[in-house]
C-alpha cells in the first residue's frame, strides 16, 4: 500500500517537540551565516550569493542525474541577479532554467505557495522539446498511473506510484492550504511539506528540484528573508540516502518522525555548507586585496581559472603545462610567471617536486582586514 492509499491521509504523524534542539542550531547557524555575509561588502555579498546559487543550482539538478557547465549556469544567474550586461548569455536552456529557478525562488520567498507558482518553477527546469509528452508549467493529467520503475527487461519494479491524475488538483489544493496557513517552525515545514508534494508528484518531471525548492520557500519563510544555506547541495552529498529515506515515506505509514530528523539535520549540514562557501569568498577578496597589484594578465588569468572551480580547488593543482594551455603562453613564460607567484607567496608547492611540480594557491590570508 503506498502511503496516500492509507485510510488517514494525508494527516501525518509527527511530534514537533522532538526536534527543539535541532530547531535551536537550525536558528544559530542561520544567524552567524548571515551575519557573516551581511559584513561582506555590498560587491561581495553578491559573489556571495551567486556563489551559493550556482552550488545550489548544479547539485539540485545533479541529484535528479542532470550535469551542467559550471560557468553556463553561473553566467546565468549573473545576468539574472547581479544584472551584469557583460555575463555572456549561453544556449545551454537546462543551465538557464536552473538559474531562473533558484533566482526566482529567492525573489518569491514571501509570496504564498500556488498552483501557478509551482507550475512556473517546474517549466524552468524542465526544457521544451519537440515531440515531447512531458507537461510542462502544470500538473501532469495522463490517464495512465505515474511509476517509478527501476531494474531491467524481463526484471522490472515499480517503486513508487503516485495518485492518479484526476485526484492531482484536489490533493494539492489541501496540501497548499496546509503549507499557506502553519505555523510550524521552519524546519519541520520544510521536511514535511517536501514529503507531502513528493508523495503526491504532481508533475510528468522535476518533482525533485520543485520539491526542494519547496523546501528553501519554507526556510526563508521562517526567517523572513531568503535562505542562504545550500540544501540541495548537503543532499547530494547524501543522496543515497535521501533516496532511501523518500522510499520509506511512499510506502510506508503516515509517521514522519524519522524523515523529520533526517531532513533537518541535511538543513542543519547545509548551513555549514553554505559558510564554507562565504568564507571561500571571503579569502579569495582578501587574496586580491594582497596580491593583485603584484600579478600580471596572464596571473590574474591563471588565479581566475583557478577560483572558478569553488571550494573544490583545482584538480590536480597547477602544473606549467596548464599555465601554459590556460595562459597561451610558452612554457619559459609560465615557468617564469609561476616562480613569480611563488616568491610573492601567491602560490605555494605541493608535495613533490621536480619536472612535475604542481601548485596550489596559497591559504587564504585571514590576519588583514576586508575594506568596505
């Protein structure tokens, strides 16, 4: 029996009290991370949150199995939040829907859930094509039963089925007027509200992405500006068992007490994501402050290239041969640049040495301080 064919739904389980304490390091995490950005200076705070939203858009689509370029989506939300003109405008639609998701979601925090709001986040991320049966920007309305259906020929299982079509607009009408009307804390609307939409799966597609940014739509609410932490991307981390969790509430009873404490304490892991993030753009202002006057073209270049790929780094680190591809450079040229970088303390050596001696730029330098 799937959960929504129980006799009591959709009236879940749940002991809110449980969670207090969780509930208190939700509210302390979230007000150190935004003290921290709100220190920043007004042209970091955007590096800042773009930041976060480019994580946040990669992951929420990398969970569902969709990869995107980094600097397509990236690009994107620039132009889309920093109204930056010069950000060149890319023909990847997935990237720009993921942007517009996450942009949108931050600008509509304060406006009620609707019908119409979700059909609009949905048709973001899910691009037109040709010839394609997938509804998009409203509910799905076959006749035939939404599955889940995973193993092979001649082996297939049906993990989950959702409620027929017809019953769609009904379902989520009790739904949102739950989600519209609560006065539960943030956390535990947002771990109950995305159960409840995923069990019901009103869309052909996108179900996840919507369903988490439910989910962020539910934290801002509950802190009266849009969320910083990075949710999606604490999921992806633990994306196994995420899975394994939404299983457990589709066929299981109507008690949520275990995915409650799951979700929260992803929420929970996604502030401290989030500040990794913010102090990442923290040292690489302080990084420029210290070193740009020392670097030239081809450095700033090279720096940048490096800075684009996040807290994650540089494969590998930097080798001359990169500095070389990179900078279109010869490779006296970069062996130079890159003795440079390292006397100046731009760069430091990693383990090794010899032909093949890689770099990595230099710890953030957090003794000088971020002027305004």
């Amino acid at each position: 029996m799937w959960t929504w064919q129980n006799k009591n739904w959709p009236n879940f389980e749940f002991d809110s009290s449980a969670f207090s304490v969780e509930i208190e390091h939700f509210k302390l995490k979230s007000a150190r991370l935004m003290g921290t950005v709100d220190a920043l200076p007004a042209s970091y705070q955007t590096d800042a949150t773009v930041s976060l939203m480019l994580s946040e858009a990669i992951k929420t689509s990398a969970i569902e199995g969709e990869m995107l370029d980094r600097e397509s989506v990236r690009s994107s939300i620039m132009q889309l939040i920093a109204k930056d003109s010069t950000a060149p405008t890319h023909k990847d639609t997935k990237a720009v829907g993921a942007a517009a998701l996450m942009v949108d979601v931050r600008n509509e925090w304060n406006s009620p859930l609707s019908d119409e709001l979700l059909g609009r986040w949905q048709s973001m991320v899910i691009t037109h094509q040709p010839l394609s049966l997938i509804t998009r920007g409203m509910y799905r309305n076959s006749p035939e039963p939404m599955q889940i259906v995973g193993g092979h020929y001649g082996k297939r299982r049906v993990y989950y089925e959702a409620p027929p079509a017809e019953h769609i607009y009904e379902e989520m009408a009790v739904m949102l007027t739950w989600y519209n009307s609560t006065s539960l804390p943030g956390p535990i609307q947002a771990a109950v509200a995305h159960a409840w939409f995923e069990i019901i799966h009103p869309f052909d597609d996108g179900n996840g992405r919507v369903g988490r940014a439910i989910a962020d739509h539910a934290l801002s609410q509950s802190l009266n500006q849009s969320t910083l932490a990075c949710l999606a991307t604490a999921i992806e981390h633990n994306r196994k068992e995420y899975y394994s969790q939404l299983q457990k509430i589709s066929c299981g009873n109507l008690n949520l007490n275990e995915w409650i404490e799951f979700f929260i304490s992803e929420i929970n892991s996604a502030q401290d994501i989030a500040k990794t993030e913010v102090d990442f753009v923290l040292g690489k202002a302080r990084f420029w402050e210290r070193h740009k006057t020392d670097l030239n073209k081809r450095q700033i270049k090279m720096i940048n290239r490096v800075f684009a790929e996040g807290t994650k780094g540089f494969e590998g680190g930097i080798s001359t041969k990169k500095y070389e591809t990179i900078c279109h450079c010869s490779r006296a040229t970069a062996y130079r640049d890159l003795s440079a970088l390292l006397k100046t303390g731009a760069i430091e050596q990693l383990p090794g040495g010899g032909r093949n001696s890689r770099y990595q730029l230099a710890p953030f330098s957090t003794g000088r301080a971020l002027r305004p």
